[in-house]
C-alpha cells in the first residue's frame, strides 16, 4: 500500500472524488493545486495534504512527490496541456523513483475527431511505453454531468448541443473513483498493466433524462436539442482551445452518442453500478431541499 498518493489536477471534481475515494481506502493522499487559497477545503475531506504547484513543471511535480509512493495524474478537462502534462509527471516520477502511476484518461481515446480524447490517447503511449507500474481507468461521460442542469430540470426542461435520441453509457464519478483508490491500494487485483474501460449500465440518451426527471418531479420535462452555436455564443467566455474542444465532442456525440458496456466496472465494484434513476433521484431530491 502506498504511503502517500499523489493527485494531480486535484482541486475539480474528479480529483475531489478521487481524494475522498482514496480516504476511504484508508490511503492518505496529497492535492496538487495551482492556488492554495481557492482549494484549501480539500483537506475536509480526509487525511488529504495541499500542495500548490503547476503540473506541467518537471520541478514542481517532483516537490510534490517528496513522501508519495504513486501518483493518480489528471489534468484539467480539455486542456490543450495534456500531452505535456502527461509528459512531466512521468518525468517527475522516473527522477524520484516512483515506481506507480495511474492515468485517468477516457473510453475512445484515440478518436481522432476529438482531440482532447486524442490527446489522453498519446499521453497513455507515453505511459504504457515508461518504466512505471501504470494502470489507465477510462471513464464514459460522468452523471455528475447532469447536476449542470438540476434548475432546469425542476423547471421543466433539458437542452444539450446533440441529438436528444444519442446515448452515453453515463457512469458515477464516485464508482470510478473508488476504482482507482482500490487499483492503488491492491485491494483489486490485476490493476498494473490494466486500461480498464469504465461504462454505466445504460445508454442515456436526453430523452431517458427528461423521462427519468418527469416521473421523479411529477410534472412534464422536455428534452431539446439546443443548436451549437446558440451554445457557443453563450459561452463565448470559454477559452477557445475548450471551447473548440467541446464543439467537436458534440459533433461526435450528435452522429455517434458515447456508447460502452458496464461489464467491466461491475467486475471491479461487485456490484451494479449505479443508473441514471437512482442518480437522478438522488440529485433532485438533494437540489430541491436547497431551493
């Protein structure tokens, strides 16, 4: 079992699952933020340690490993840095002597038509071809996603830049998470050497949503296809390497919808993992006590 892991990235909500999944496990973790300030409630969630520094610097990444036995290396969703990020921390970690890595990438990775799975699909080269015990978990769209759209959904409707009949194996980011604290901890075993695929047990297309919200709330919920470039104008104050990013996405998902079967992490958990009506009604219940 590690003595400390490292999480990159740590201060979104992938790593704040992560850090409280590897709690759980009963492993202590560090955060690496680029602001201290802004993310210093991380240590609330366990036997957490925050560091500041930019995981994109070889130097500060290897500041940060000084006690940590394995790294969980995320960066932050569509950067256009991931390929050099990737690049440091195996850097970072072959000078330190840290022998295990686990990368969060994404189901597709080397889809050419959206280059922030691309570019997680040649971080993965790199990790596979180091001298590190490695384990890649690659996650479908997460139902954290949703929580985006509570208000609305309270409020009768559910807009998306795609096709409302397009489905995504929608997975919980807790479930993922807990993969990765048990892949780290030994608790699963076969994890060095693993690209497991991590899938929900539905497709979840919009429509499914809106249905799943309506007979939840009690009252009619539409689903609507907004236009991308309604989209895009409302959110024109996206950097433009993320805004791009996600445009092509949407493209894929209005021709292909995020397909993927829960086999694999329902061999990992031991049980079902968790579907968008459990989720939802979880979500909504929450959101609706704070309204």
């Amino acid at each position: 079992m590690p003595d400390r892991v490292l999480v990159t990235g740590a201060g979104g909500k992938t790593g704040r699952a992560v850090l409280a999944a590897l709690t759980a496990e009963g492993l202590p973790a560090r955060a690496l933020v680029r602001d201290a300030d802004r993310h210093g409630d991380l240590a609330d969630l366990g036997d957490v340690e925050v560091v500041v520094g930019n995981q994109r610097d070889v130097d500060d990444l290897v500041a940060a490993l000084d006690g940590c036995t394995a790294v969980h290396h995320l960066a932050p969703n569509v950067t256009p840095d991931e390929v050099a990020m990737g690049q440091a921390v195996i850097a970072a970690c072959e000078r330190v002597g840290v022998q295990r890595l686990s990368f969060h990438s994404v189901m597709d990775p080397h889809e050419p038509t959206m280059p922030h799975h691309a570019d997680k699909g040649r971080v993965e080269e790199l990790v596979t071809a180091s001298s590190l015990g490695w384990t890649i978990v690659r996650p479908n769209a997460y139902l954290q996603n949703l929580d985006a759209y509570l208000d609305d959904l309270h409020a009768g409707h559910y807009r998306v830049p795609y096709a409302i009949d397009r489905g995504l194996a929608m997975v919980d980011l807790r479930e993922v998470a807990e993969v990765v604290a048990g892949s780290l901890s030994g608790r699963l075993d076969g994890a060095v050497g693993a690209a497991w695929d991590l899938a929900g047990p539905e497709l979840v297309t919009p429509e499914r949503v809106a249905q799943v919200a309506s007979q939840l709330l009690g009252h009619p919920v539409v689903a609507e296809r907004q236009d991308p470039d309604a989209w895009a104008a409302a959110n024109r104050h996206l950097p433009r390497a993320a805004h791009q990013r996600l445009l092509a996405m949407f493209r894929f998902y209005d021709q292909d919808g995020f397909p993927g079967e829960a086999t694999e992490l329902t061999r990992l958990l031991g049980r079902q993992p968790r579907d968008v009506e459990t989720y939802l009604g979880e979500a909504l219940r929450s959101s609706a006590s704070e309204r």
